[in-house]
C-alpha cells in the first residue's frame, strides 16, 4: 500500500498530464470543428479565427443587451479585454453596437443573426461535453463521486500563496494518516 505522500504525488503528476492530454489537441481543434460542422460555410474563417475568449464573451452578449461595461462586469474581465474582443466581434459580423435612446455616451452589444448562429452551436457544444463528462462519470459509485466532488471545490476554494496551493487555515507540510 501506497503513503499518503506517495499518493499524493501521484495525484499530482496524474492532474498534469491530464490537464497536458486535454490542451493538446493532436487532431486540430476538436472545439472549433464541432462549431463549424454546425454553422454555415461562409462563417468557417470567421468562426477558425475568432478567438475563444471572443465567442465567451459572445455567448454573454446574446443572454440579453449589455454594455461594455456590463460585459466586462459579468465576465469578470477587464474593460479593457473585452473591448477588443469586442470590437473583433463586430468587425467579424457577429456583433452589433446600437446606440442606446438618450444616452450619448452608452452602446448597447446584441449578437447579430450570424453571431446567434455562433452562440448556438457553441451552447450545443457545450451540453455534448457535459454529457460526455456525465458518460464518463458514472462508471464511478456515489461515494468515489462524493469524494472527488470535495476535492474539486477545495481545489476551486484554494488560493495560491507563492507557488504553493492553499486551502483555509490548513497547516503547510501536515504529514498526518502517513
């Protein structure tokens, strides 16, 4: 039987490659491909070129008008950024700026019809790889996915101080169950 540091850097090691087998696409982009599969022709550059932060930002644009601003506050990026992603967007024919009735200063972002047929075969892309994720995981018992579940939020819930990971007020170094 394997120590509580011996399985430890296993699990580490195992979440690097894994995290290097699903960012490295050997066969081109999976992602980009199922989205022109699903798409028209004539949008195959647009969609090939369009960064992935830009169709993100794009899927937040069509759940309802919103600024600049806006955007960047429910995406949590920087005004900044999603400037340039949008005016990428815009000049890709998948946005549109309207200005907003009494206010000079404020735009409104709306996908245009082109960009919805972007936003919904990125949304279907989206459910085939949580259904793949759900095919995956249930070859797991409920307390193996209980388990993970935990170990995934304290991963979510843990911040970095240097380059060491930490959760809460946990005790650097504990060697505790060894």
């Amino acid at each position: 039987m394997k120590t509580k540091s011996a399985l430890i850097a296993d699990i580490d090691e195992l979440i690097g490659a894994v995290g290097d087998k699903f960012d490295n696409d050997e066969d081109g982009d999976a992602e980009r491909d199922f989205i022109v599969e699903r798409c028209p022709k004539r949008l195959e550059q647009v969609i090939r070129s369009t960064p992935t932060l830009s169709v993100h930002l794009l899927a937040v644009i069509a759940e309802g008008p919103v600024s600049v601003v806006g955007l960047a506050a429910r995406s949590g990026q920087l005004k900044g950024t999603v400037s340039k992603h949008v005016q990428r967007l815009v000049d890709a024919g998948l946005v549109a700026r309207t200005p907003i009735p009494g206010n000079r200063k404020e735009i409104e972002l709306g996908p245009t019809a082109d960009g919805e047929l972007v936003v919904d075969a990125h949304r279907r892309l989206h459910e085939e790889m949580a259904l793949g994720m759900h095919d995956f995981l249930r070859r797991y018992s409920i307390a193996e996915l209980q388990v993970l579940a935990k170990m995934l939020r304290d991963l979510q819930a843990a911040t970095k101080v240097g380059v060491r990971i930490v959760v809460g007020d946990d005790v650097v170094g504990d060697e505790a169950g060894e």
